[in-house]
C-alpha cells in the first residue's frame, strides 16, 4: 500500500483534539482506530501527532491482514438510545428541566450537546 493510499484512507477517519483540564494539555484521539491517544501543549502539533499516528495504525493493521474499522462517519444513527441513570438523577434532571420549562428530553439532549 502506497503513502498516498495510507494518507487517503487515514483521512477518513473522525479525529478529535480537546484540551483536557485534568492533564493541563491537548489530548487527541481517533476512537475508531486507537483506544489511546496523543497529547501535548500545541493543539496543531497534537493534531499532526494524532494524524501521524492513525497513519501508523493502519499500516499496522494492514500488516496484520486485518480488516480496517468501519468508520464513524458510516454508520447510520437512530438518534436514539437508552440512558439508564439512578432514580434521584432521574428526579434532579426532571426538576431542572421543569424548572428550565423544558421537556426533560430537551433539556438532557441540550444538557449532553454542551459535553
């Protein structure tokens, strides 16, 4: 496989650069392809790290003979799912949006846009 095809493919994929407050740095991942990630204190070195990186994954796992992941950005989502919380969360959440004048369903899904 040639760089350019490796680069293709590994552009592909959903990468994500945060700064993380409990490491006092910029964490990057690519969840579809790495359970770990890249850090430091640039976000646009991280990003060039992180896409380094993913690069280097797929031509590991090419190496291996393996199947690349499906991507993110292929999957189809129903916009729903199932949030099992325990019943005093499920009243606090309730009050808020109440108090919000929201529906509890829109002040969750407002609530998690936010994270």
């Amino acid at each position: 496989m040639t760089r350019k095809e490796i680069k293709a493919q590994a552009a592909r994929y959903t990468k994500m650069v945060e700064w993380s407050d409990e490491d006092q740095c910029f964490i990057g991942r690519c969840p579809e392809i790495m359970g770990g990630g890249v850090h430091g204190q640039d976000e646009a070195k991280v990003y060039a790290e992180l896409c380094q990186a993913v690069e280097e994954m797929i031509e590991l796992i090419h190496a291996d003979g393996q199947e690349l992941p499906e991507l993110l950005s292929a999957k189809k989502f129903s916009g729903k799912f199932v949030l099992r919380v325990e019943p005093a969360l499920h009243r606090r959440l309730a009050a808020k949006a109440l108090a919000a004048g929201e529906s509890l369903n829109g002040y969750c899904a407002k609530t998690l846009g936010k994270a």
